[in-house]
RNA sequence: GCGAGUGUAGCUCAGUUGGUUAGAGCGCCUGACUGUGACUCAGGAGGUCGCCGGUUCGAUCCCGGUCACUCGCCCCA
C-alpha cells in the first residue's frame, strides 16, 4: 500500500476514539473541578532548558526521548514530553506566587521519541494534575484522592492498585544514593550491563532490576528507609493517615523510583495488570525543588499526569453522542420544508439530520445507521395538512402529527 | 536503542508443500419494495497478497533489505 500513512508512533483519532478520548478528558475536567482544580493550558512546546533543567540531563527523556528543533534564532526548542515543567514555567512568568495553591488541570498532546508498542506512542495525550504552593501532606492526599475518584468514574478504578513509596527530601534522597553508590560499586563486575549503565545516572533503579544476579544484590543493599531523615519518615507517615482516612487502598512499593530528577518525598502509580508492560495509567508525586531549578523561589508542588490513550482503552461505559432525529422529505415539493424545518429545530438545539439526497428507503436506513431516535417524514399528503409522519425508530410505531405539536412529540420521546 | 513475531478486500481472517481467473464472514453499493429503517432474498463493486530487491521458466508463498504494527527488554503515561 503507498497510500499516505502517519509518522510512525502517531494516531488518528476518528470520530470512535475521539469519543473515548472525550470521556476520558471531560470526565477528569468534571472532578478536577469539584476538588478546586481550573484547567488551563500552556504552549505544546517550550525552550529546551525548561525540560532539561527539570527532569534531569540524564534521564531518559532529556537524554534521548525529546523532540528538538531550533528556532530561526537558534535557541533550542522541544516538544513538551511532559506538561508539569511547562505548568511551573507558567507559574513563575506569570509571577503566580501569590496565589497559592495553585490548583490546576490540563491535558492535551505530549511527545516522546520512543519505541512504539501499545499503549505507548510518540504522540501521545495526558490529563495532568498539578498544585503548587503546598508543602503539606494534605495536599498530596488530596492529589491522590482526585485521581483515585477520576479512575472511579471511568470505571478502571478496581482493576488499578496504587502503589506508594517515598523518596525523602533531598537530603535524604542524595543521602541513600550516596549509599547505594558505594555498595553498588563494590559489586560492579557482577551488575548487570543494564544496572551498571544505572549506577551513574539512577541508581535507584537498580532496585527494581528483572535481572536475578541483580536482584541477589539488592537483597543486602542499603535500606531507604534507614536514610530517611525525621521530617521525611513523618510527612509520609502523614500522607498514609490521610489516605487510610479516606478508605483509599495503597500498596507500600520501596522498589517504586520515578526516572525524573525532580521527584522528592511521595511518589506513586496507579497501575494495572491489562495493558501489558506500560501499567501506569497515572504516576506523578512531590517535586519541591522543581521551580527553584527553574529559577522561581523555592516553592513546593505535587502533581500526576494520567495517559489518555492508556484510560480509553480501559474506561467502560463511554456515553453515546447525542442521538439525532432524521428529517425524511418524500418528493421534490418536500424537500424546501423539511430544510427549513430541519434548520429551525437546530436552531432550537435539537440534533437533526436530514440526507442530501436518496429516496426514503436510504433515507430511512442512513437513519437507522446513524442511531436516529425518530423520523419525520413529510410528503404530498402530509403538506396538504400542515403535518408530519412521525415516526418512533425504537417502538416502529409511527402516527401523523401537525407541525405545531411536534415539539411537544419530540420532548415526548424520553 | 536491543531481541522476537506478524503484515492477504474498508474490517476480522482463511488459503497457496512456488503454477494460469486469490476466497469467506461482516461492511459498502444496486435491486426485489417508483412513500418507510433495524429482518429476508438476489446481484455488484472492491486486492499490483505492506514496499523494494534477489533466487526461479514462474513468487502472495522461499531469501535479503525496508516500513508499519504486536510482544518482551530498557523506560515510561
């Protein structure tokens, strides 16, 4: 086939799965709302720095996963592969400070140059929870909360456990690394080529390794929470009270390390079993040096980021458009009346569809196709009475109906 | 980036141990029904068998490359 076909990792989304996107999307809108998150948006690329700086030189997505191009200017600019750097970019030029928290939502494409595989593209889309401002506890419950009741709207709550751990102020963070350094190394020929590529650049990872001599290793490493100063120990003993409050289930995960630099205390994962081995379908946690590493004063946050494609394809129960009623004209001498009428019943906010051409045999199957709730047919006979047949699509009950009543027919339908 | 698998009609898939006109179901179009859908019946359209090259008298089938998708690793939403 030489028909045009999109660049690799990217989809089309026909009218189907825009619908599930949708309901993905507005649904998260929906409850972001109740828990006092406005959605905003900011630009779908920013300067090169804005993500580097944030998520770390060596991590995967800056170190090879980003969509890179130069300005006319020459200042290196990158398709976001993630919304929370853009968002506390935002936050600092717009000098938005003083109106802590800031709660928000957002969602809309992210771009990774990744290997493609379901549930994992190039071109993808997220929904993405941020608060900034709140150094407290609560407010990481609350971000959890909010995404466990989204998950529960979509249906996909009970097929998800949440895992949690935490990652300790920075102090503590760089304290276990140190550690982990230092034992790892003694062991650096029985590493596994994977993990002594980690042991530099993140060294965390080497706990949650699939490699067995790996894991033979990490039976005697360091343990995090020996190096977890009395702040960090108390505010995630703080963030499992609120939950346990809550009745929000989690599972203690001490292998659970993000792959982003700017990641402190609570780290968690919504994950799922059915989507083969990308089962995150919300991940995110505290990021207080973010904004500071972006050059804002030393301002607190937490937030997650959901994908989409990965909720659509789990998410039951997607709601039907909005089902039609089909103008069906008989003979020339119709069709100038029910193009008027079907235009008058738009305006009034009725749903219609009327085919430019074919006679009501098609008519009536391009209705039936199209999930039309009723027809109305108008011909010779009902002209001369000022009438219409209508006609109910789900009973195949059909009477004549003066115009004037068909609102009051149509709002009769239920 | 690494390893493996798959690629035949719009969709889901048969098939050919390499041989002339490549099939089914669903969908689509036309008609039976010149004013009635979802049921039925009868016809029809639609494929350079992913693309390029090699082997062969001959390739959709074998081989190589390439592209895309799927699975695993890495990593992540």
């Amino acid at each position: 086939m030489s028909l045009p076909q999109p660049v690799r990792g990217t989809h089309d989304l026909l009218p189907e799965d825009f619908r599930r996107h949708a309901h993905v999307r507005n649904t998260a809108r929906d409850i972001a709302a109740r828990f006092g998150y406005a959605e905003m948006a900011t630009p779908i690329f920013e300067f090169t720095e804005v993500f580097a700086r944030t998520m770390g030189e060596t991590s995967d997505v800056v170190s090879k996963e980003m969509y890179s191009f130069e300005g006319r200017s020459g200042e290196s600019m990158t398709l976001r592969p993630e919304y929370t750097a853009g968002i506390c970019r935002s936050f600092i030029s717009n000098g938005l400070q003083q109106n802590v928290p800031f709660k928000v939502f957002a969602n809309g494409p992210m771009f990774r140059y990744e290997r493609p595989q379901k549930g994992r593209q190039r071109q993808f889309h997220q929904i993405d929870i941020e608060c900034i401002g709140a150094a407290e506890a609560k407010a990481d419950v609350e971000v959890i909360a909010l995404g466990a009741a989204i998950l529960k709207e979509l249906g996909v709550l009970d097929s998800c456990s949440l895992q949690l751990n935490t990652l300790g102020d920075r102090e503590s963070r760089q304290a276990y690394r140190d550690a982990l350094v230092e034992y790892f190394s003694d062991f650096k020929d029985k590493l596994s080529e994977d993990s002594l590529a980690r042991l530099h650049r993140n060294p965390l990872r080497i706990l949650d390794s699939k490699d067995k001599g790996d894991q033979a290793l990490v039976a005697n490493a360091p343990i995090f929470t020996d190096y977890l100063n009395d702040y960090s120990t108390e505010f995630f003993a703080e963030v499992l009270e609120g939950l346990d409050m809550l009745g929000i289930g989690y599972e203690l995960n001490r292998r659970l390390v993000r792959g982003l630099d700017y990641y402190t205390h609570t780290a968690f994962e919504f994950v799922t079993t059915e989507l083969g081995s990308q089962g995150a379908v919300i991940a995110g946690g505290r990021y207080d040096g973010l904004i500071e590493a972006l050059g804002g004063k030393p301002t607190p946050g937490i937030g997650w980021a959901g994908g989409i494609e990965r909720l659509a394809l789990l998410a039951r129960d997607i709601p039907e458009g909005p089902r039609p009623v089909a103008i069906v004209p008989v003979g020339a001498e119709a069709e100038a009346v029910a193009l008027k009428l079907a235009h008058e019943l738009r305006l009034e906010g009725i749903s219609v569809e009327m085919a430019f051409k074919g006679n009501v045999g098609k008519r009536m199957k391009r209705a039936n196709k199209l999930n039309a709730r009723a027809a109305i047919l108008i011909g010779e006979d009902e002209l001369v009475r000022n009438a219409c047949t209508f006609r109910d699509l789900d009973q195949g009950t059909q009477e004549e109906v003066p115009l004037s009543s068909l609102r009051a027919a149509l709002s009769n339908l239920g």
